[in-house]
C-alpha cells in the first residue's frame, strides 16, 4: 500500500510570509499527527488529529494550525513566517492514533525560511 | 515533565564495531519505546518497539534494545555495525493511549568501511 505522501518536499518562503504543507495518510488511517524536525532540537510534537478533530497539541505558537479533511488528508499552515521555522516538518499516520498501534512517518517537507 | 534524552550526540565507529547508544527517558506512567532510524534522504522507519512483557527487544536489522525499567533506560544495541547502518537514531516515548511521542534530539552514527 501507498506510504505516508506530503507535499511538497521542499519550499523556500520570504519572513512574513505564511504556508501550506499538505500530507495524505495511509489509506485507511484516520489520525495524522505533524511534528517538527530541527537539526538542535530534535522532532518537536506540533499536534494530531483524528477523524477531523484536533485531538492533541504541542507547545508551538499559534500561528501553527492544522485541519483534517474527511478523507484524513491534513494540512499545516504557518502564517508569519520566522526564520527559526525553518525546519523539515514531518507527517505521520497511524490507524488509531495511540502510540501502541505505532506511526508511518512521511519524508517531509523541507522548509527554508529566508 | 516528559522527556527523552540521547547523551550520545555523534558516534563514529568502524565497521563490525559493536554499538550501544543511549537513551533515557523521564515519563509518568506506563510508556512504550520506540528507537526510529532515518537513513540520510529517507524517512524516519521504526527499528523496535517496547510495550510490555520481555524486556529486551529485537528489531529489524539485527538491532536489540533493553528496557530496564530501574534506571529509565532503553539503550540500543547492534553486535556488529556495517557502513550501511550510516544514519540517525532517535528514541522516543508515548503513553499507550495517546498519540503524542517524544523524542530525544537523536544520535548520529557513521561507519566508515
């Protein structure tokens, strides 16, 4: 089956600026849960949603948001872009989003700031 | 407050070195493990997984890690690198009935030939 699909995979925005990163789940998984990947600190959990409900949330600002369609696709947006967001942000699907069933990761989106 | 933490940032060894890496963690409750991997280029792939019951591990790749529960430690190890073990491990941690995991800042492994 099809793995964990975000797009696109590499984005260069301008400060100031916002953003839309897109992630297709495995079919069949119903939660997707986004995080952030810096070379410093890691995979930082940004939050998760399940069946179109934002389910859990990290401790990022609120110009991070998230939606869920009611096909499980997920979007990110960024709005007011800073260059410490540059980052790869990273999807990932499970079927019921507890981490016992376990998660597939996405290969990222890669986002330059500049 | 939960956390994991990898005190081994950068591991350089030569192939058919054995290899331990660390990871401790800090979490209230019952935890399940994980150790990812994410060859350079490639997605995160899940090594092994912790739940319950045995203790040591075996995951893909010869890899094996030790949950031992008195020292909040779960190490991961490998007998006997090769080059193509080349990539960056992370430890991580979740409650069985969350969905949210937290990740030590990871280990950079290189093996050269």
């Amino acid at each position: 089956k099809a793995g964990v699909t975000q797009t696109p995979r590499y984005l260069i925005k301008t400060r100031g600026q916002q953003v839309t990163l897109s992630c297709s789940p495995i079919s069949g998984h119903r939660s997707v849960s986004w995080y952030q990947q810096t070379p410093g600190q890691g995979l930082q959990f940004l939050f998760e949603y399940f069946s179109e409900t934002q389910r859990n949330k990290g401790n990022f600002p609120g110009r991070f948001s998230g939606r869920q369609f009611s096909n499980s696709r997920s979007e990110m947006n960024v709005s007011t872009l800073e260059l410490g967001d540059s980052a790869l942000y990273l999807c990932a699907s499970s079927s019921q989003g507890q981490t016992t069933y376990g998660y597939t990761f996405g290969s990222g989106t890669r986002l330059t700031v500049v | 407050a939960q956390s994991v933490s990898q005190h081994n940032h950068h591991v350089i060894l030569s192939e058919a070195a054995s290899l331990e890496l660390g990871c401790n963690y800090s979490y209230g409750g019952t935890v399940n493990l994980f150790w990812y991997v994410q060859y350079p280029g490639q997605h995160l792939q899940l090594l092994l997984k912790y739940f319950s019951g045995d203790p040591l591990v075996k995951g893909i790749k010869g890899f094996e890690a030790e949950f031992i529960k008195s020292k909040f430690s779960f190490n991961l190890r490998k007998p006997s690198v090769q080059w193509s073990d080349t990539a960056e491990y992370f430890c991580a941690a979740g409650g069985p009935n969350t969905d949210k995991l937290i990740f030590g800042t990871g280990t950079r492994l290189q093996v050269f030939p």
